[in-house]
C-alpha cells in the first residue's frame, strides 16, 4: 500500500534512521512548492535523485494517476512527507 510507504518512510525520517541526501532534500523543496497531483510527481521524478524519497513517490504518482478512492488520503501522505524533507525557508 503507498500510504503505508509513505508514512513509514515519513516515520523513518522523524525518528532519525533514515536522512535524505542533500539531493533529496532539494527534490522535496521543488515539490512542496507544487500542487500535488500525478502530472507534477511524473515531471519532478523525471529529474529525482535515486534514493529510498523517489522510490515512495513513483508508485504514489501512478496510483494518482488512476484517481482512485484514496486520492485524497495519498495525496495528504505525500504532503506530509514532502513537507517534513524539504528544508524550511
């Protein structure tokens, strides 16, 4: 399940086992400033760093692309991830 990837990885970062690469880190902050919709995760992952940040967001954006019933939870999960990697201003 994506939400689930989402918030343990979330979950990973808030307690400190996993940090994301500076390159990550940037990726976040590009994203955070977009709308979060499956169009905008395709572009952004077209120029993502490898790392464990591009490997939850993947199969994010295609189950957006579906629009399937848990749209609006996954996009909240992806949200709050986004939110929490990418530097504060």
């Amino acid at each position: 399940m994506t939400t689930a990837d989402l918030e343990a990885l979330l979950a990973d970062y808030t307690v400190g086992t996993w940090l994301p690469t500076p390159g990550e880190r940037a990726f976040a902050e590009d994203l955070a400033r977009g709308q979060t919709s499956s169009v905008w995760l395709r572009v952004g992952l077209r120029e993502a760093p490898p790392g464990r940040l591009a490997g939850v967001l993947a199969p994010a954006a295609a189950v957006l692309e579906r629009e399937s019933p848990l749209s609006e939870v996954l996009v909240l999960a992806v949200r709050r991830l986004l939110d929490a990697v990418a530097p504060p201003p």
